[in-house]
C-alpha cells in the first residue's frame, strides 16, 4: 500500500481531510512541527522575498572575502 503526505494550506483543508479520511475508515496520524512557529514564519517571508526578486546573490569564491 502506498502513503500520502497532504500539505493543506489553510484549518478548513485540514478539516476537510481530516473528515474525508474518518468517513472512509482510513488512518491518519498527526505529527506537529518540531519548528517554532515565528522562526518558520521568518523562512517564508525569506523565501517570498528572493521570489520577488529582494535578495542579494554571492558567489561561493567571495563568501569568505
């Protein structure tokens, strides 16, 4: 049998899931984040950031300079 990892974005996809798989009998099992929250919050915003172009590139030869 195979195993689904589901990354909903929002409570009401995780609710939903979590719905859909009791009335169909499947198990699940929850795992939390071993991440604080504000420091996962810091990572997106970083990431977001680069996507719309905010970041600074350095080459691997200048990195100790």
């Amino acid at each position: 049998m195979e195993t689904l990892t589901l990354h909903p974005k929002n409570k009401e996809q995780l609710n939903a899931l979590k719905a859909f798989a009791k009335a169909l009998k499947i198990d699940f099992e929850k795992e939390k984040s071993t991440y604080n929250p504000e420091f996962v919050a810091k990572i997106k915003r970083g990431q977001e950031q680069i996507k719309a172009g905010k970041g600074i590139k350095i080459a691997i030869e200048d990195l100790w300079k």
